[in-house]
C-alpha cells in the first residue's frame, strides 16, 4: 500500500516527460517545415508587363488604362488595362523557348501561320483602379497556365497533331493512369555550378542528354497526358547543397510521418499501430553543362543516365515528365518569397 501513491507519481511523470517530448518534436518539426520551405522558390523571368513563373507554370501579363486616354470613363480605361494584358502576355508566350533549337514566335519559320494569341487562355487575376494621383488609371493583370487541359503546352501539341510540318517529335500517346501516385519518385536535376553566361534556360521541351551526345529524355519519349498535366520540366532556385538534397532530411512527408508514428508510440508497441506511409524519393542528379543554340539541353555523366534510363523502367520517372531543375537566381531576384511554402515548395505540389 505504501508503494502504490509513489506508482501512480511514477506513471504521471512517465507522461508528463513523453508529452513534454513529443510537444519538443513538433516543434521542432514546426521549425524544419519553415526551413524547409523556404529551400526552393520559384524560377520566375521578369519582362516589362509581366512574368513567368517556371514552377508554378504561370504566364502574368499586366495592362494600364488610363482615364485621360479612354475618354475619362473607368469602363474603357479596364477594357483597355486588358487589352493590354493580353498582349503582354502573348509578347512574353511569343519568346518562350521550346527546345534547344526554336522559340515560340518562329515556330513554322514563315511556311505555317501559327496564331499565338490562339494557344493562350487568360485568366482574370486582379483589376484595381487607382485614384488620388495626377493620372488615375486602371490596372488588370491576366494570368495563363503553360500546362494543364486549357495550357499553353497542351494547345501547342493539338497545333502540331493538327498542322502538319510545323513539328516534328511528339509524345507518346497517354497510357499511363497512375498520373498521381503519391510514392513515385521525382527526378531533381541541379544546374547551379554552371556559369552565368553558360547557364540553363527554361524551355518547355527540355531534354536530357549525356556528354556523350545521346539523348535520353525529350518530348517524343514521354506520356502525353503527363507532358500536358505537369509539363516537362519545373524549374526553381534554392540555396540548399547538393548534399541535403540528396539526404532528404528536411522532407515534409518525413517529418509528418516522424511525428505520426511517436503520437502512436503506445499502439505500435502493441502491434496496432498503422502502417508507416512510404515516403517518395528524391534522386537528385548534377547538371554538367546546357547545350543547344538556346542552352535549354540539360547535360549530365554517362553513369548518371545509365542510373536513369535503369529508374525509368521500373517507376517511369521521366515518362511521366517527374522532373525538377534548379537553376540559379536570376537578376533582379525571386519573386513569391512571402508566399506560403506549402505553396511555393515543389516537394509539397509534386502530385499536381
């Protein structure tokens, strides 16, 4: 009878100290979701009336209407703003690269008419008027995805289908359906030792090759319902080593689970506890050099695509356009650093 008080005080402080831990561990986890997020930002190209976010896959065009201009009605001046963000957007669409080889604009060289205009599909994302200034005018900004059923990828490939010798490789015709797997691996090139003036650009057909000149990834050798969905490639910028990349220690979909299974200590003991989740992996390559006229080809060793070619057959990683390019910051920063990381963090929008 003696002992039981000093029992009861033992179990009490036995939970006390495992809550005061796991409390610990979240916090902490809390701390390396933070960090963790902020390890990838998108790569975004900035233009005199817009952007392009390369990881979100987004084209933003932005227009001004003036009241003195547009007969000092706020009507014409917003109809005017859009106008003029639609062109910005279908300018910036016009520069795109496709491949190590073409732009957008000189798509067909002249034999074949190509309506760019045609391939876009704005969105309205905000309209303001601005008042209180010397000139009031209206601003409207338009945005349109580069991937997706109504992207610009996915217009191009139905122009190719439907306009002979404009084009010459195209995707596989979609097979697949597991287009969303949550435990499919994805492919995370690093080009951040290249020069400045040697580094890669973004294209919306990339492709692989070795620095034996043999290509093992370009648009004629993946699913097409995947080049539409995800595109070929998401580019972004990120100031982690190659080391922690590869080590994945940050991974939020570790962390979680981390978290689950010590929530869960006493049910595990007792062999009730649920099943771990697989957690994806990360192979993560490094970039040797870009080559193509417009540095868009993403070079890496023969050892590197042997690896590759060998993953691809059993998980279909670059069939399935599961690609990753993290390039350096480019002039005149990053914009969406204040946006929240789940957002901006491709590890947290892999599925999309």
């Amino acid at each position: 009878m003696k002992f039981k008080p000093l029992l009861g005080t033992l179990s009490v402080y036995r939970r006390h100290i495992k809550a005061f831990w796991i409390i610990c561990f979240i916090l902490l986890s809390i701390v390396s979701i933070g960090i963790a997020g902020k390890r990838f930002s998108p790569f975004t190209e900035y233009f005199p009336n817009g952007r392009i976010d390369w990881d979100e896959g987004v084209i933003w065009g932005v227009g001004r209407g003036y009241l003195d201009k547009n007969q000092g009605s706020k009507i014409y001046a917003m109809r005017a703003a859009r106008t003029l963000a639609l062109q910005s957007i279908v300018k910036i669409a016009a520069g795109i690269n496709l491949d190590d080889k073409n732009v957008l604009k000189d798509l067909g060289r002249g034999r074949v008419l190509i309506s760019i205009k045609a391939l876009v599909y704005p969105e309205d994302h905000k309209s303001e008027f601005v008042e209180n200034i010397a000139r009031p005018y209206y601003e409207v900004t338009l945005k349109t995805p580069l991937s997706g059923v109504k992207g610009l990828t996915s217009n191009l490939i139905k122009a190719f289908k439907t306009t002979p010798g404009i084009w010459r490789g195209m995707p596989k015709p979609a097979g697949y359906s597991e287009l969303f797997d949550q435990d499919e691996p994805w492919l995370v090139l690093d080009a951040r030792n290249l020069r400045q003036e040697n580094g890669v650009e973004p294209a919306l057909f990339p492709k692989i090759t070795t620095d034996q000149g043999e290509t093992i990834y370009e648009l004629d050798s993946v699913d097409e319902n995947a080049v539409i969905q995800r595109g070929m490639a998401r580019y972004v910028v990120s100031s982690e080593s190659l080391e922690n990349l590869r080590s994945e220690k940050e991974s939020l979909q570790h962390i979680l689970a981390e978290i689950r299974e010590m929530l869960s200590v006493d049910s595990a003991f007792a062999g009730e506890g649920p099943k771990r989740k697989k957690r994806r992996r990360l192979i993560v390559k490094e970039v040797t050099q870009a080559s193509g006229l417009t540095k868009t080809n993403l070079v890496i060793s023969r050892n590197a695509a042997q690896e590759l070619r060998a993953e691809d057959a059993s998980s279909k990683i670059l069939k399935q356009c599961r690609v990753i390019v993290i390039v350096n910051s480019p002039i005149g920063g990053i914009e969406g650093m204040f946006r929240d990381f789940i957002r901006i963090s491709p590890l947290a929008r892999l599925t999309r």
